[in-house]
C-alpha cells in the first residue's frame, strides 16, 4: 500500500488500533473466509496484512499442507507483523506493493484483503491484478468499510461533519474511503464471477470500541499536515466532541459497516 496515500499510523505506532480493529471486525472476517471457501491446503495470499491480525487467523485455517505469503507495503508493518505470527508456520512474508506484487500469475487458491482499497488510488488496478495472481476458480475474499454509516444515538451533528471532512480529505489524496458503496461493481468489471456479499455493523454503548472512529480520524488529521491549518483545527475538535459521546454509556455508537464481498476468476480464464 502507498505510503503517500495511506494516512494512518503504521507499526508499534498504529498497533492499538489495528488491535481494536480486529477486536472488533476479527470474528465477522473470519466467518466469512470460512463461508467463502477458505479451507486447509490452500495457498493463499493476504494483501495489506498489516500487524498481522489476519495472518494468523489465515495461518490456522489452513493446516494442515496449506501455504501464506502475507503482503505489505510497509517495512513497519512487516516487522510487527513477523513478530506477532513468531511460531505460526507456512507464513511468509514479502514487501511489495498490493497492485504490482510481483508474484507469479496463476498461484493462489484464495486472495484476501481488509480496508485496503479504500486507501488506494486505483482500486480497480487492485482488482485486476488480484484476478491475474488467481488460480483460474481460485476465489476473492475482500472487506471494506463506509466510513460515512457510523451513527450516534442522540445524534451528533459534528460526526456529518467528519463524515464529509474525511471524504475531502482522502479524496485531495487520491483514495476514497466509501469506496465499499462501489466495490462490488468494481470486481464484476474486473472480470470475476459469482460475486457474493453480506455486511455487519458493530453497535456499543460502552468500552474501547466506541472509539474506533475517534482514533482513526485522529491518526489522520497526523497525516493530512498538508490540509488548512483550519480544517485540521476544527477536525480536532470534532475529535473531542465525539470523545465525550464515546465515553457516555447513554449514547449508542454505530461504527462503520463492514462490506464483505467474495468472487471467483472464471475457471475457464
């Protein structure tokens, strides 16, 4: 994944809140590769595998006889990565970038990926090149979440502000962060077949995982220093604003839906 274009934090850095990620999302990810085809033997390949939540998960799906090579474009990410999967066997781990891996055509059985196209200029170059590294009926397992579903209940009108504010501002750097809205047509475009869907929307009214979005729009307002001085000023407020709302057990807080999408590459491709 582009550096230049990923506007979160990576490594120990970003650690906490990919562990709340997958806190949050793991379980529903896992369920779904396994409804999807996911089963040992298979040589799989994970696209973005960041501190390496899901690289375990993959890893003890598929034993006994199956192989992971686990992808990154961040040296970061990679060593968290390799340390948190020390004693997994059958993974490797390989730095490249998730559109041109480099990897030969033809090789995998299943193809995997989590909130990685929304941080991509190209996510239809994604797609493409994910159905070339496919085994012909080798199969698709991806996920994106809408950044613009999460709600509060009382309603907050400073979480519309953000919702548009991260909008603009990812799109000023070259990715679209609801492209979950999209995607499905983009893999029929991109040549798959017997597309599947289903999607999930985590709802809290206490604990830690109320403050995904917090976190995450935080990290980035790190990271868009090219923005006006003051949008990141007022991106910090709503910051703190919807801080306070996290912390009332009295307001419900729904996080971004997760979209699930599974494809096949033609046999006959």
């Amino acid at each position: 994944m582009s550096q230049s274009v990923y506007a979160l934090n990576v490594g120990r850095e970003g650690f906490d809140r990919l562990a709340l990620v997958q806190k949050i999302y793991g379980p529903k990810s896992r369920e779904w590769l396994l409804r999807s085809g996911l089963r040992p033997g298979m040589r799989v390949l994970e696209l973005a595998c960041g501190t390496g939540a899901m690289t375990r998960v993959i890893a003890d799906s598929i034993v006994p006889g199956g192989s992971l090579v686990a992808v990154d474009n961040s040296e970061a990410q990679l060593e968290t990565a390799k340390a948190s999967c020390a004693g997994v066997d059958g993974v490797e781990f390989v730095r490249a970038d998730a559109c041109a891996t480099g990897l030969p055509e033809g090789s995998f059985d299943l193809v995997y990926f989590r909130l990685l196209a929304m941080h991509l200029p190209d996510p239809a170059g994604l797609l493409r090149h994910i159905r070339t590294l496919l085994k012909p009926g080798g199969i698709l397992v991806c996920e994106e979440a809408a950044i613009d579903s999460t709600f509060t209940d009382p309603p907050y009108a400073e979480q519309l502000i953000l919702h548009e504010m991260a909008a603009a501002l990812a799109s000023d750097h070259g990715s679209d962060f609801n492209v979950a809205r999209r995607l499905g047509s983009l893999i029929n475009e991109a040549g798959f077949e017997s597309l599947e869907v289903s999607a999930h929307m985590p709802i809290y009214v206490r604990g830690e995982e109320k403050f995904l979005e917090v976190a995450s729009f935080g990290e980035a307002l790190n990271h868009w220093q090219s923005a006006p001085i003051e949008v990141i000023r007022e991106g910090r407020e709503i910051c703190e604003d919807l801080s306070r709302a996290a912390s009332d057990e009295r307001v419900v807080y729904g996080l971004s839906t997760m979209r699930q999408f599974a494809a096949k590459r033609p046999a006959a491709a």
